[in-house]
C-alpha cells in the first residue's frame, strides 16, 4: 500500500473545520447559481464551526468546460463578493469527472488543480466501473498525484473488495457527509457506514450544491457515525 496512507497523525479533534468538496462558485456547474446562495451556504459552513472551505467546481468535457482559469477567476469573484461580509478562507480546486481527456491530462506538463499536497479530486459514472480506472490510477500516481475518489459509497459498482483494491492502489477516499445520515439513499448511508467502520475514509466533504442541502448538513453533526469518522485520522485536519 503507498506510503502516503500510513503513519498519519492521530486525531483528537471532535469538530471539522475544513470542508474539501463543494460547489460555491456561482454558475459554474451545478452548484450555487448567485453570489447571494454562495453567501446563504457559506454562513451555514460558518456558524457550524468552518474556518476553511476548498470548493471544487466540476471539471467534465462534455458539460463543464471549466478549467484553471475559469474557477480561480470565480474564486477571486466570491472571494471579493464575501469581503467586509464574513471572516473564512476559501481556496479552490476540482472535481475532475474520470475520462480520457482525464488520463491525458495526467501526462501533460499543465498542473490539475488540486489541493493540499497534490490531492486530486476524481468522480466517475455512478452505474459502472471504469474500464479505464486503473490506468488512471497509475498514470496518476506516476505523475505524482494523490487520487481522492469523490463519495466512493455513491457508486453502484463499489464493494468492500472493489474498495480495499482500490486503497491498495494508493486511492484515498472521500465520503459526503450527507450520506451519513440517508440524504442519497439507505444503500449508499450503509456503505459509507461499513467504509468508515474499516477505517477507510481518508475525507469527509460536504458535496453542497444549495442552499437546501446546505440547511441539512448541521444534523450531520449529532449523527453517531459522523463522530466515528472524526475519530479517524482524516485529512481534513491537516490542510
């Protein structure tokens, strides 16, 4: 198993302060569509304890054609818009959607964006696995980066095996928080259950979109498993 998934630093902490996944940046993808629904689900991460959020637009060739340039221009736009309003850093990064353009990107001498030390945010298809998932992985991990798999419990084809492979691979993982208390579905909360309870959950994001799902996410504070995650040495902690 690669090196960066051992040895970390405990965790003693019993609140999260860094959000790694979300969508905030107005008009971007499928997130918030105005600076006002960006400033509603901001407070929300505030007044629950947040001091950091690294949001992470979509990246997909056929819908989002978001690239560097577009999401640090709308980070620097909400970063403005939030001045003399509110006290809480934002960064930024993506959501890379897993396919060929992906793979190539990963050998090509532009920079993804990524965050912490080098973490590279990935989704794929819901339904199937990738035929190409594991040349991304190598690829990947060959280039240096980190591969963090965006709420592995989500995906139809996620097993217990598929995602021990997956680790031993060098994968980590980065379950929503919303799962943890049945906001997709009862299947998906008892994956993120039973990954948590192997101790395979490297993040915590809360995938927000809205100001709906934004209102939500305080119970996932009093749910037992989102303390259970906590326990673990997430990486949330480190950034």
């Amino acid at each position: 198993m690669f090196s960066f998934l051992k040895n970390r630093p405990k965790n003693t902490g019993t609140l999260l302060t860094t959000d790694i996944h979300s969508h905030l940046l107005a008009g971007l993808d499928d997130g918030v569509k105005s600076f006002n629904e960006a400033e509603e689900v901001i407070r929300v991460f505030q007044d629950m304890g947040y001091t950091k959020l690294i949001t992470t637009p979509h990246i997909m060739s056929d819908y989002y054609k978001n690239n560097s340039a577009t999401i640090l221009k709308g980070l620097d736009e909400v970063r403005n818009y939030l001045v003399g309003k509110m006290n809480i850093r934002m960064e930024a990064a993506a959501e890379y959607y897993l396919d060929e353009e992906l793979i190539r990107r990963t050998e090509s001498p532009e920079q993804l964006l990524t965050f912490g030390q080098r973490y590279l945010l990935f989704e794929t298809n819901f339904i199937s696995e990738p035929l190409h998932l594991k040349e991304f992985i190598f690829k990947a991990t060959s280039s240096g980066y980190k591969p963090v798999l965006a709420h592995p419990e989500r995906y139809q084809y996620m097993t217990l095996k598929k995602a021990e492979d997956l680790r031993d691979r060098g994968v980590l993982f980065q379950v929503n928080s919303l799962s943890l208390i049945g906001y997709y579905s009862l299947p998906v909360q008892r994956i993120a259950y039973k990954l948590i309870d192997q101790g395979w959950v490297d993040f915590l994001g809360s995938d927000c979109h809205t100001p709906e799902q934004a209102r939500i996410l305080p119970m996932v504070q009093k749910n037992k498993y989102f303390q259970k995650a906590l326990a673990l040495p997430l990486l949330n902690h480190f950034l």
